[in-house]
C-alpha cells in the first residue's frame, strides 16, 4: 500500500472515531441533563454549545493549517477533544458541561477541516469524488453507531466515556505512523471583493439544504431524546431509535447524487424534502409504535440526509468555479448557526408547548424549501465569471 492510501485509511478510521464521539456525546449528555431536571431551554442551550465552538473556530482554522500543517492541525484538535471527554465525567455542572463541550466544538472542527482537505488534497483527481464519498460515508456510520452506546450508561458514567478515551488512542497512535504534509502555498494577487453577497444573490437556494440538515441533525440528536423520555420511551429505545435517520441516509447518499447528475439537483432536491417534509409530519402518530418511529426516521433520513452535499454540488453546477468555495464557506456557517439554533427552539416548543411540535416545525421547514425550490430561476452558469480588482503595484 503506497503512503498516501495509507494516509487515507488513517483519516477514515479517525473521522469515524470522530463521527461516533459526536453520535454518543450529544444524545447522552441530553439523557443525563433531562434526568437532573435541567429545563429543555438551558438543555438546548448546553447542547449548542459543541456548534458554538465549531462556529467560533472556523474562520481562523486556515491559519494553523498553513503554519504546522494536517496532521498536526488534527492532532491538536484531538487533544482538546480528548481533553474535554476525559473531564466531563469529573463535574456534574451544567456550566463546566458547557464550557467542556464549547472546547470539544472547537476541536472537533479543527480535526475535520484538516481531514478533509487532506483528504481532497491526496486524493487522485479521477478518484476524488469516491475517496470524499467513502469520507463522508465513514463519518455517518460512527455517528450512527454512536447513540448506541446508550445502552451501557446504567453500567455508570465512565463506561461510555472510557470508551471514548481508548478510541481516541487508538487514534492518536495511527496519526503518530504518518507523515505530516502541508497545503500549498497560494500567493495573494486579488484584493478582497464583496464574494458574499455575489453568491448569496445567485445560489441562495443551493445554501439553505446546509442550515436545514444541521438543523435536522441536532434536532434528532439533541432534542429527541427528551422528547422520548417525555413521552414514556427509555434510553435503550433511544439509541436505538435515533441511528435510523443516518443508516436511511448512508443507504442513499450515493444513488440519489448519481440521480442528481442525470435530472439535476433541484429536482432531486425538491422531491427529497417532500417525502423528507411527510415522514415528519407523520412521526407523531407513531406513538409509542417504536417500529414505525424507526421506519419514519429512516424513510426521512434517506431522502434528506444527503441535502448537504447536494447543496453543494448545486452551487457548482450555479457559481463559476471560483466562487464554490466561497459558498462552501456560507454552507459550513449555515449548518453551525442552524445547529446552535436546532436546540433552543426546540426546548422552547417542548416547554411551551407539546413535545411533538418539533417534528411538525422540520416538517415545515422543508415543504417551505420545495415551495422555493419551485419559484427558484437560475440566473447563472459556470461559464459566467465574477471580476476581482487586481491590487495596485508599487
């Protein structure tokens, strides 16, 4: 196996150690705060905290990258996960908690960001968009594997966290076995334009698939586990349960993107989030039919669960390409403020009003991005180019 792919299946097994660190700690610390009695505001408001950290972090993760390069980047966004998982079980305040997962947010988006551009970065052009597949797929499946370590918390705190810990070993020992590399160098000959707005006013709908999966996502995973114990579930039901939403969408992340390419992405789009729309609005008559809870959340997972990266590759098909990462940069925002928004509106509806209505507002949510993607016009193409002034010489 030559170095690179070796690098590779590093960095998959470790943003799969990532992805189930973030599937187990979001829904049990929900468990533990709902069981001290913690108000689902000050529960959602906790819970926001690992996306505050994420949002806080992001613009300025470019600067340790160029300076002391990927893995050096992931490896310190690992200690602080580390950290942060280790003191968590020692404190049973909620503003210790908050500030922990505030820290946790911060590495976590440190450990992806350096990932995946390693991995863009090594992957050969031909194979670029499986290798980013297998990455995406890999991260999905530790988050889904995660909630099931539910299960174990009546054996005490330390069981689920102590497996943590021995994961974030094992990859800090595979990180330490590859060799640290650095991005290109980029010489700056433009000076800054308003890019924002450029792409805000040609791909808004390709940018709004972002906020509502990291809406969806932290609903589910944030907010549901108090609905489910509100409603009678226990936690083993919970964590199992709530992987449902993540199998749909691994199930068909790949074959709704290869549809896109060959009808186009708004349509695809479009359909996905009506289905997505009913299966949620349908989920409060499940009652306590644990099944049908399981077949709504898949059904729901399948059709939505790829809406980030179709967003995406719908602001490449819109933009010229040198604005796609400009709107990379909005859709990461988009998906931390709706993260860090997800819990708080959420705990505000369970509290005054009935546990159900956060299915009802998804639900919402997504019949009003089919309406849009309706009236949506395409008013560029990549053919089309945006100026930027050069800077002045001398």
């Amino acid at each position: 196996m030559s170095q690179s792919r070796y690098t590779f299946w590093v960095l998959i097994l470790v943003v799969g150690i990532a992805g189930l660190s973030q599937g187990l700690t979001i829904p049990m610390l929900t468990v533990l705060l709902e069981k001290q009695g913690v108000s689902s505001v000050m529960n959602g408001l906790n819970a926001a905290a690992l996306y505050i950290g994420m949002v806080m972090v992001n613009p300025f993760l470019e600067i340790p990258l160029r300076r002391i390069g990927y893995r050096a980047t992931i490896l310190w966004g690992l200690l602080l996960v580390t950290i942060a998982t280790a003191l968590i079980p020692m404190f049973n305040h909620l503003a210790i908690w908050f500030v922990l997962r505030l820290l946790m947010g911060v590495g976590d988006s440190g450990l992806h960001y350096a990932s995946q551009m390693w991995v863009t970065k090594i992957a050969a052009p031909e194979n670029r968009g499986r290798d980013l597949s297998i990455y995406g797929l890999a991260y999905g499946v530790g988050f889904s594997i995660g909630p099931l370590g539910l299960s174990v918390l009546h054996l005490g705190i330390w069981v689920p966290f102590g497996g943590l810990l021995v994961l974030y070993l094992v990859a800090f020992l595979l990180l330490s076995r590859i060799k640290n590399e650095f991005p290109e160098q980029i010489e700056q000959t433009e000076k800054k334009q308003n890019k924002y707005a450029f792409v805000l006013r040609l791909a808004w709908l390709a940018l709004i698939p972002s906020f509502l999966y990291g809406f969806m996502e932290t609903s589910l995973n944030g907010s549901f586990p108090v609905y489910a114990l509100r409603t009678g579930l226990s936690v083993e039901w919970v964590s199992l349960i709530l992987p449902s939403f993540v199998v749909g969408s691994i199930i068909l992340q790949m074959p709704l993107g290869a549809l896109s390419d060959r009808i186009g992405r708004k349509q695809v789009m479009l359909v996905c989030a009506l289905v997505g729309g009913v299966a949620f609005f349908l989920f409060p008559f499940a009652g306590e039919n644990v099944w049908l809870m399981m077949l709504l959340l898949a059904i729901a997972g399948a059709a939505v669960g790829s809406f980030y990266s179709l967003g995406l590759a719908f602001s490449a098909d819109i933009l010229p390409a040198s604005m796609v990462p400009t709107a990379g940069i909005i859709a990461g925002v988009n998906f931390g403020v709706a993260s860090i928004l997800a819990p708080n509106v959420n705990g505000l509806l369970m509290d005054v009003w009935e546990p159900w209505t956060i299915f009802w507002l998804m639900g919402s949510l997504l019949i009003v991005f089919a309406a849009a993607c309706l009236f949506f016009k395409q008013k560029a193409t990549q053919e089309q180019t945006y100026s930027m002034p050069l800077q002045k010489q001398g």
